[in-house]
C-alpha cells in the first residue's frame, strides 16, 4: 500500500534531481566530439565500444573501427556491424601470446594504424573506434606522441572511443570521458567457458 | 631497434601468458547461459549491454531487450538493433524525475516486467536484457525476490543482462560476471552536451 506521504515525498525527491539534472544540462552547451576511454581489468571495454558504434549507426553517423590484437576469430561484432557499412580494419594475428613473433605484431599494429590515422583526418568519420589500442602503446609498438597528435588533430565534430586495460597517462590526460570498469567476479573463474555472443 | 634480446624476453613473456591463458581456458568446461551485471555510477553500462547484444545477433541468437526508465526519445540502439529482429519493452515514461508520478511509473515498471518474466521463461531466448532493472529494485517497484527466482529458474543456456547504478546485493549474489564501472572523468562535467551517437 502506497500512502500519500510516500507518493509526495517520492515527487519531491524526483523534482529535486530533475532541477538538478536541468541545470547541468543547461550549463552544458558545447558541442564537439568527445575522446572516450573504457580501461580497467574488467569485462565491458570492448563491449561498451561496440555498443557506442550501435548508437551511433542507429543516429546514421558513419563510423570506423580499427581492432588491435583481436581478429582470427567468428566476430559477432564484425558480423552485425559491417552489415551497417562499419568499416572495420583488425590486426588479424590473434592474440598476441598466440603469435609470439614481436616483429610480425609490429607490423600488423602499423598497418592498422595507417587506417586509423586516415580516418583519424578525414571529417567524414563521425566516429572512430581504436580497440585494444593500450597494449599497442604499452608494448611500444606505436608511438604515443603520434597518436595522441592524430586524435587531438582530428575533425572537432568527431567522436573517438579507446579500450584497454592500463591505458597510457597522456592519453587519459586528452579523454574527455573516462570510465574504468572493474573486475568484481567473472564467469570465467567459477569454471564457465567464454561463450559466443557474450564474449566475442 | 628491436635488439634480439628483446625479441627473445618477449616472446618467453608472451608464451608465459599464453600457458597461463590455455591452462585457464581448459579449467573453463562448463557450457550454460551467465548472469552479466554493469553497475556502478560510470558511463557504459547501458552501452556495454547493447554491445552484448550487437555481439549476440551476429551469431545468429535470439534477443529480447526490456529498457526500465529511459524511452521518450530518439533511441540508437533501438533503431540499429530492432532492424535485426530484437525485440524491446520500454517503459517509454521517460525518465522517473521528469514524470514524478509515482503511481503511474510503478505501473509502467510492471508491464515492462511482465514482458521480462515471460522472455526469463522462453527457451527461444538466448539473451534477456533488463536494462536500469537496478534503479526499480531499489525504488521498490518491482519485488526482488520475484526477480531472482524468474532469473534463476531461466531456461540454463539463457543469458541474462542487468545494468544500472547500485545493483542489489541479492543480485550481485546470482550473478557470474559483474563489473563495476567507475567514473574517471565526465565530459559533461567539462561543459559538453549530451548528444546523439554517444550518449543515446
């Protein structure tokens, strides 16, 4: 049973977060594209990434995405989006502990990178994804003053998403957004298996 | 330059994580649907359950989505993602402090979970959002212990999905895989619009 007291006190409380909901939305009036970072060791980086490029194909923007170290395997992102015109530019080695050639790595990561650097200049792309591109600059295989340079350079109405856990301190410095998504348990430690269409 | 050396170290430090990963993923046997929760107050909650989507449908599964909350406006995900065959509930009431009505939120959250209860109950389902569910627990809106037992008693290969700030212990309990997602940095605490593509 609800008592009038309740209902009211409920309306007063929702009234005060809409007032303050209004004025941060009212002193917020630039418009630009946004650097967005999901880091940290937790399951969604990724995900929030691809679901980002969901959004905004669905608002008709035209976006790109270039995959760092993923990419030998059955896609489910790969597979809906492209259908979208996504253009998708993925490294294509595997993981990189499955490769285990350093010099073949760095190859792969600079062609990618020619891909995003171009779309990184070009006013076309609304959005640009740079997935898993930490552990490109953590391993030193790309050059963080040339990336940081190609996104703070980039058109201003677009939209840059990086994922990957322990991102670079300079990179986190030009985010606008920043999110760390933390591990509290995972799946995969009770003994489930990574399953299609949740994990990749 | 790459120094042989280097080559060497990080090929035996790659092969290290690649032993460690095989090890893990052939502890990992067991094959059945998981309970994935994004809380905490960062961005990407919502985002990353679409992305689990967009993941799912380019596998060829079966999706429903309920939205608690949100659903008066312009909707990305729904507009990509419904071209695929993915069914959505929305409370479409818009968001609670901009109805304060209490009474008719609570009705709108019961029609939404009706849906819910009966895709929680449907084997043809592969995946099940119940995206913001957190925010209708935690106003008492829905009963917590009607929603364990539909999520619990799902069909054993569904998966299920639960976003929103402040996910209920009981909850959390059930759950394989949680990520808390923390707020680094806002833009819009820089003064940036919201806006079409990112945000919604």
């Amino acid at each position: 049973m609800e008592t009038r007291t309740n209902t009211e006190r409920h309306r007063q409380r929702q009234q005060k977060i809409k007032e303050r909901v209004d004025s941060r939305v009212a002193a917020a009036t630039e418009r630009k594209g946004i650097v967005l970072v999901f880091t940290g060791n937790g399951k969604g980086k990724s995900t929030a990434a691809f679901g980002t490029v969901t959004r905004a194909i669905g608002h008709g923007k035209t976006v790109g995405v270039a995959q760092f170290i993923k990419g030998q395997w059955d896609n489910g992102e790969y597979n809906t989006l492209h259908q979208h015109n996504v253009e998708f530019h993925i490294m294509g080695t595997g993981f990189t502990w499955e490769t285990q050639n350093r010099e073949e790595d760095i190859q792969a990561a600079h062609a990618v990178w020619q891909e995003s650097k171009r779309m990184l200049a070009d006013a076309r792309y609304d959005l640009v994804v740079l997935d898993e591109l930490t552990y490109m600059l953590a391993y030193h295989y790309l050059d963080i003053q040339e990336v940081i340079a190609s996104i703070v350079n980039r058109p201003s109405h677009q939209s840059v998403v990086v994922t990957g856990r322990g991102c670079h301190s300079q990179l986190l410095d030009i985010a606008d957004t920043v999110s760390e998504i933390r591990p509290v348990k995972h799946a995969f430690d009770s003994g489930i298996q990574a399953q299609s269409g949740i994990d990749w």
